[in-house]
C-alpha cells in the first residue's frame, strides 16, 4: 500500500518556546496516522511525499500499523523541497 493523506490527522500544534522563555512563532506539530502498512515501509524515505506540504522538520508522526498491531513515533527528519520526506523512530528521554 502508499501513503493516504486522508489517514494523516494534525493532534496538536504548540509554539515552541524560546530561551527567554517567551512563545515562539515557530511550531511544533504532532501528527496520527493509521496504515495497514508495516513500520518499515512507513519508514521508507519517500513514504509522506505526499504531506510535504503539511509537515516540516520535528514534527512528530504518531503511528498505528493496524494489520500487525503495533504501534510507534516517528521524527520528521528532513522535508525538502524536491528529495524525499525522511522519518526517524523517536527517541523518546
């Protein structure tokens, strides 16, 4: 299977905070995505081409691979604007 823009859905969006403390008017999203795709496929660069216009780098995918039953968080690594969109597995501290 590919990529369906329909399954992408934006969870929360929040200014990221700056080191005077203050509000930043940059933003990091999170984003949910339900595939029958396997984690390694979703992971494959190239995969959210599709989103480039949605994501941007450090935005988090939360995503539930629903054929194995399994789960995860990925990192937006890279959206450039000709190459492929690259995801990572969150490190999570």
């Amino acid at each position: 299977m590919s990529f369906n823009a329909k399954a992408l859905v934006r969870q929360t969006q929040v200014p990221i905070a700056q080191l005077d403390g203050s509000a930043g008017t940059t933003f990091c999203t999170k984003w949910f995505y339900a595939t029958v795709d396997t984690f390694a496929t979703v992971a494959t660069a190239g995969y959210f081409n599709g989103a480039r216009a949605q994501l941007k780098a450090g935005d988090q995918i939360e995503v539930a691979c629903t054929a194995s039953n399994k789960g995860g968080l990925y990192q937006v690594t890279a959206v450039p604007a000709v190459n492929n969109v690259t995801v990572t597995p969150a490190v999570l501290a």
